[in-house]
C-alpha cells in the first residue's frame, strides 16, 4: 500500500497511535491544533508546526516571497490562536536550492520579519539546508496560554451555535484564480488572491474568545469548513449542521464567483486556507459574546449552524434542505 | 548573488542579525546548539530544529528506513545533549511522495519510536504533507536543562583541555563506503556505514558533563571536529589547538582506511556527523574528570588538544606540527 492510499489523517492516525502510549495525563500530544505542554499550575505552552513545499503547497511564480513568508508563518500563529495561546518563538527551518537568489531569500525573510514583528512573535533558531530541487519550509511555534483559556476540539456540546471569524472561500477563490494562472483583472480578484497569499491571522480574536467560558469549542479553518467541522464533531462526538444559507461570504467572492460561473456555496463549504476561527458557543450567551466581539474588533463573528446530539457528522444545509453528509476530511495525498 | 555564494554561515548570520534585535536578555536564539527559552528561576527550555533531505543528507536506497527514523531524532537529541539538556519532546514534519510505500512509514516510525522511548522523548506532534519527489524530514526536539548547568559554545577557557566522548571519523568513513557504492565485505565497513546511519546519541553523557562546572564549553560534532571546534573559538574569541596524533580513531577505521588508502587524519578532522561532543575542561580538574567519566560510561573522554588566548582559529597539528589553520567551517551550501 501507498501513503496516498492511506491518506493524510490515516498516516496521522497511525503516528498518533505509535506515541500515545507513552503521552501522560499533563501533556496532550496529536489530535489538535497544538500540542499542550504544562509550564506551571496555570500556564502551559502550546507547540505546532507546519510545513508548506514548492509546487504542493505554492508555486513560486504565485506568489511574493514576502508573501509566503508572512504566509509560512501566520499559518503556525493560527494554530496557537485557535487554542487560546499566544505565539511567542518561532524556529524556522528553510531548504532552498542551491541557485536561489539571495533577493529571494532576503524578500521571503521580509515577510517573516514583519508578521513576526506585527505579531510578537520572535524567531530563536532553525536549520538551513540545501534542497535538491523544491522549497521547502517548516516552522514550528511555541506559544502560551493560560490554562483555564486553552479552548480544544472536543469540547463542543449540544445545543451550541457554530460561530466564525470570518469570510469564507476567499482564499480558494483566490487559488482557483492561480491556477487557472489568470491575469487579475480588477481589485476583487486582487483582493483573493491576496487573502490566499497573505492570509489574515486572528491572533488576538482567538486570545478574546478562548478567554470567554461561552465559547466552548475552537478550531481554525484551513482545509476548509466542511473538512474542520468534522474535526470539532469526530473529537466531540456529535453533530455538527452548517446553513450554507448563512456562511460569510465577501463582496469580492461574490463579484468573481459571478463573472467565472462559480459555485459559490461549494467554495465557501469546502475550499481551505481562510484561517478563520471556528467556535462553538453556549446558546444562551452567544448574542452577547457577538454584540462584545463586535464591539472589541469591529467585524462580525458570523453564526453559521448548530451543534446536536447525534454520532459524528457534519451535516451541510442549503434552503432547509440537507445538501451533504460529510463524515471525512480534506486529504493532502489524494 | 545565489544562496551558494552566500553559503550556510553567511545565511545563518543574516537571519540571525535580522531577528536578533528582538532577543531580550532572558531567552537565547540563533548561534549555539540550542535556543534557551527560561521556564523558571531554576530550569530552562532547550529547543533545535534539524532537517533531513533526501538525496542531500541521505540517499533512500543508502539507510533503512529504521536508521532514517532513529536518526532524524538523533541528530536533534545530540543538540540538546550538547548544552547539558535532557530532551523531552519531539515534532515531526513528514514531507514524502505519495507514492511513498507505508512499509516505508512504518518502518521509519518504528526507528525514530525506538529511540525516542530509549531516550525519553514523547512525540506529541507535528505536519505530515505531501512532497513533489524527494523525502524532506524536519524534527523539533523540546528539552530542558537545570540553568547553573547549561553549557554553550562561548565558555572555552585560555588553558582549557579540548576533549572528545568518541571516535571521530567513523561516520565520514562509512560514507565514503555510499558514496563509492561499495558492497561491504566485512564487519569493520558495515561498523561504518552503522555509526554513519545510525549514530550513538551522547545524551546522558552530556547531562553529566554539564553537571560539571570544571567543563566549560560544550559542542555537538556535526560538521567535524574542525569546523565544530571553529564554533567554539568563534563564540568564545580564542584559539583552538587540536592534535591529530590524538584524536581517538576506531580500529575499524584503521582498518578500513589501511584497505582503502584513505587519508585516515583526514577524515578524522574534516568529516562530519560523528555526533560525539566536544568539550573544554579546566586543566587542574581534567584528570580526575576524564577518570570519573570512565568510571560511570565504560569509555574514555579523549584529550585531544588545548585553548588557548589568540584570535579565533583552529590550528591543526600533527607529529608537533602545524599543518593547517582553519576560519571557517563545513558549508552545506558549497
């Protein structure tokens, strides 16, 4: 058998289960964002790490080099943000060609610099290395969170309002643009490709919802809803309804689902990389958790669908009716 | 200019002095084996970052995929090992083909699940992607240390003995061995090509060595012994003596090297990947230290040279000799 017939989470699966054995109960090792590591009786260090290749996970005449390096390092930062953590180390380990232009390079650490920056975030070490033919690029986060705050996958619970950060399919729109390698015409398709490329990271919004008690479960989309959702229903154990009727969606992927024949809905459901959080919320308080959210960030925190009782699924609304079931997720080697 | 012109060190030092303003006076980042990361008045975190390419730091068809594993997680123990950490947790970054067999996986698991238990070590984490065509392997490896004992690269002492905890050259022999594509015909070369693909990790040395507070400075060697030893002069501002008539070589590198015609000094000076450490011990107490680590290893602690007061370099003897000077060190780049 083959690795792509395997698939991504099988082979995760099959690490996890290699190494869980010898996981304590004051670590919490695969199986979410982060992993958590206890510093003292109320803070714990969040650890992720995450890897984007040349030609799998970008193409290099698609995007800036400052770009991928705010982009190589904002995907790690939502991780931390969708526990609750703060990101403070960054270790990167860069493998180029030999012939790649030093501008390169300098431009692509650029973009790291600033978000690192921006962020908080300080780089204290990593490996370079010389690669035969592809970029490839690992960096891995340490962040921290106060213990009570770290919000997981599993704790989603019947009754609560699916809630996101975001807009979602801007930045499949903005792929689906690259690689129909079309020549960006006007200010919205610009506006997507540059979510996809240089994607906005909710550092400080996933600080203020893992802090509040209302927000139970958190997650950040990256291979889609459809695909995350089913994350939060598989570690919770329930059902998750999303209404495709109300997923956010922006002006420009509105405009140029229109001009290119697009399905909108499957775009938004199920195209990946917009690192919005997902959260589930307590019913009872989820108007007051928007209205303050609003308030501290001035941009909505969308409700998009309900959780239920039921065996792990994600059942995806269109008009009322149920359109899909989906009962997997998004699979790198397929 | 090109990343190979600039090369690894020129690379590593303009990252550095990009991010490194950011360092404030608690933590340690780029420039020694480790970054430094203070969990407590008493203890600190270590953290590395090494990455493995395939046909760049290994041929698939030249280790096991057992070897691979255990020495993907080697490399990053004896990082640790070298500041006087224990090495805790580990984050795997997979990046392999998709026609990748899961034998393959599996048996890579199986190598880097053996060390990890026999060392301590919990995988709690990491990425597993798809790659174009070469295996790319990156390991974060989480440690921590009692602070009075970390030991760094900058600490040699005028007057210090240089010592090593093993063999040198073994590992430079048994890739000599790949790279002619040999057949080995007896159990000296496959002892090579062993400690090349599958190195001891000195980690219980090293924690007893920094337990010492008459060893001052402290390396891994990866890039052999006169580039690591170049680390040393460089961070510390002195002069390293290094003696070839000392440097302690297997008899299955005498051996092999006597068959081959190999330049036997050679390869113990210039060749990398040893993963023995090198340290600087106070002169009065070296004795009494290298007959305790007899004592508690069963191995010898090698003298092999001295430090002394000098601008940064290391001069290479040999039969009373200076038969080289060396500024510079192993570049992965050229």
């Amino acid at each position: 058998m083959q690795v792509n017939e395997l698939g991504e989470f099988g082979l995760i699966d099959q690490i996890r289960k290699r190494f869980e054995g010898y996981y304590n109960s004051s670590v919490t090792g695969i199986g979410d964002d982060c992993a958590i590591i206890p510093k003292n009786k109320f803070v714990s260090n969040l650890v992720t790490c995450d890897t984007l290749i040349e030609n799998i996970h970008f193409f290099k005449n698609g995007i800036q080099p400052e770009d991928l390096g705010h982009k190589s390092l904002a995907v790690n930062i939502s991780d931390i943000a969708a526990m609750g953590g703060k990101a403070e180390y960054a270790f990167l380990s860069l493998a180029v060609p030999a012939v790649t232009s030093c501008t390169w390079i300098t431009r692509y650490l650029d973009g790291l610099h600033d978000l690192a920056r921006d962020e908080g975030v300080i780089l204290l070490g990593g490996d370079t290395t010389k690669s035969p033919e592809h970029i490839a690029i690992t960096i891995t986060v340490i962040g921290s969170a106060d213990n009570q705050n770290i919000k997981r996958r599993s704790e989603a619970k019947p009754g609560d309002m699916i809630c996101v950060t975001g807009y979602l399919g801007d930045s499949g729109g903005g792929l689906q643009l690259l690689l129909e390698n079309r020549k960006l015409t006007d200010e919205h398709e610009r506006n997507l490709v540059h979510t996809h490329n240089h994607p906005r990271v909710c550092h400080h919004e996933g600080r203020w919802l893992a802090s509040q008690q209302a927000v139970h479960a958190m997650i950040d989309i990256t291979d889609g809803i459809a695909s995350d959702a089913w994350h939060v229903a598989r570690a919770s154990g329930l059902t998750l309804l999303i209404d495709t009727e109300q997923l956010p969606l922006s002006e420009s992927l509105i405009i140029t689902s229109e001009k290119h024949d697009w399905n909108i809905r499957q775009l938004a459901v199920s195209a990946g990389e917009d690192y919005v959080l997902l959260c589930t919320i307590d019913p009872l308080e989820c108007d007051r958790i928007q209205k303050a959210y609003y308030k501290k960030f001035g941009s909505n925190l969308f409700a998009i669908g309900k959780v239920k009782q039921g065996k792990p699924n994600v059942e995806i609304f269109g008009k009322g009716e149920k359109i899909s079931v989906l009962s997997g997720g998004f699979e790198h080697f397929q």
